[in-house]
C-alpha cells in the first residue's frame, strides 16, 4: 500500500482557478512542439522517442529537452519557460545561455531563432527525419497571431501545474522503489507523465501510466490521470474518493485539475497524493485479473 503522506512533494505551489489558464495551455502546447523538434531533428535517436521529450528543472525554471552533441565535444539543450512564456538555449548543466521572449511574438518568429541557434550549436543542418507527428488543432498563434494574447496571466499557472506534476512523479516513483524511472513531458501531448512497472504474477508486463495532462478526448479540463496496461475491461470499477474511472475507452482514472483547485490551498497536494495512492492500488488488483 503506497503511504500517500509520504507522495506530498515539498515544493508543491497551491492551485488556483483561471479563465485564462487554458488559452495559455493551448498556446504554450505549440511552443512546446518546437522544442521536441529540436530534439527530434538535432538529437541522438531513441526508440521510444525520448530524444524529443522534455523533463521539467527547477533551476531554469523550465520544459528541458535532451542533451544534442555539438562540435568539440561541446553539448547544449533547448527549452520552454512557462510562466514567462520563452525559448531557452541551455548549456549542458542546465545554464541559460540565450532567451527568445515569446510574449507579442509571432510562433514562427520563435522557431526561426531556435532553430537558427541550433543549427549552429550542432555545426550542421538536421542530422534526422522528423516522423510525423499527430497534428494539433488549428489556432491563432499557428496562422501569424501574437503569442500570449488575452492569457498573460495565464501562464503562471500552467507553470504551476507541470512544476507539481514533477514533483508529485518523483515523490511516487520513491515511493514504489522505482526511482530510476523518468519523468517525462511529451510534446506532442503536452502530457507530464512516468510509466511504473507492475508484475503480478512473473510473467508479461503490466504497467500503471501516471500523470498531468491538457484537456483531450477523455476529459475536457486538465486532469491528473493513472492508466493501467493491459487495460483492463470492468464495467463497474471500483468508487474513488478523489476522481473516478472512465470506461469509455482504456480505462482512466482522471481528477481534474479544477477540482483540485477549488480545495483550501492547505490540502491539495494532499488529495492528488491520496488520488494516486488509491488509484494505483485499485489498478494493481484490476491488473492482477487481466
């Protein structure tokens, strides 16, 4: 049974409600895709993609992608600040070196600066093939809008959320012996999240996905989701006190993030803690089934 005291990260930022969060998702989910390309076009290939993925450090304050060799055994790293909306060219021990504000930019005028830059940190034009990703929904800022327009005070709060969600992750990941596991923002989701480990029975592999992630198909606020893999098939799942199960689809246990914000400031780190710590023990006995 996960101790779900011991899942409350110490730096947890209360959670307030906004109407301009969401915009400010959307927006910076655009961003976020120009820093996975990077990684993508000038980084080491990875089967499972990490080399566009993105980690959340505290010390920038930021959305960091992976290490991209450059000539004479020089590295650097790109990256996404959120709260006051930029992309970052990073030196290898997380540095900020160069900053493009993105606030009543234009997106493309961002992509051109960051790949420009990379370009010439790498010392060559893309050494990979972009794989097609799925394409995201049609918005201003993609047809020439002013980046950060009506959500300024957005963006803080986005922040927010994803500075929590990694240290929600890791405080999990300790607690179910599996540090070593990553805690991953993936751009084309612009999901948060870590993949646990869990064998009943010795053989197969099962596994409880954990995370944040933007509004989508199966919740249409930002929710705080575990998934469990195989999925397993019930048509009455067990109650939760915080969040509940959603069958339509895999199955997905999901607490929005609104819900969240409407408790005292005091406790909500405490019921996300609780949302997991039950969530993940209900979906280890519906995988034991399976």
């Amino acid at each position: 049974m996960i101790d779900s005291a011991a899942l409350i990260p110490r730096s947890w930022h209360s959670f307030e409600g906004s109407l301009e969060r969401g915009e400010a998702w959307r927006q910076l989910h655009h961003a976020a895709r120009l820093v996975g390309h990077v990684g993508g076009l000038w980084g080491k290939s990875a089967k499972d993609m990490s080399h566009m993925a993105l980690e959340w450090r505290p010390g920038p304050r930021a959305l960091v992608g992976a290490k991209i060799a450059g000539p004479g055994g020089k590295s650097f790293r790109v990256g996404l600040r959120l709260d006051e909306p930029s992309l970052l060219v990073l030196d290898s021990s997380h540095s900020v070196l160069q900053r493009f504000d993105l606030l009543g930019r234009q997106l493309t005028e961002g992509r051109t600066w960051l790949f420009d830059r990379a370009e010439k940190l790498a010392g060559e034009s893309a050494r990979n093939d972009l794989l097609r990703e799925t394409r995201l929904d049609l918005h201003p800022v993609t047809a020439g809008s002013p980046f950060g327009g009506g959500c300024e005070d957005g963006f803080a709060g986005v922040e927010r959320a994803y500075a929590n969600a990694d240290g929600m992750l890791r405080s999990l990941a300790e607690e179910l012996g599996q540090a070593d596991v990553s805690v991953r923002c993936w751009p084309h989701h612009f999901d948060i999240a870590a993949l646990f480990a869990y064998d009943a029975d010795g053989e197969g592999r099962r596994t409880v996905g954990c995370g944040l992630s933007p509004a989508g198909n199966r919740c249409d606020r930002a929710y705080w989701y575990i998934g469990p893999y195989p999925s397993p098939v019930v048509t009455s799942p067990p109650q939760m006190e915080r969040g509940s199960w959603l069958t339509k689809g895999p199955l997905l246990a999901a607490l929005p993030l609104a819900d969240v914000a409407a408790l005292s400031k005091d406790i909500q780190a405490a019921a996300v803690a609780e949302f997991f710590a039950v969530g993940i023990a209900q979906a280890r006995e519906m995988l034991a089934k399976v």
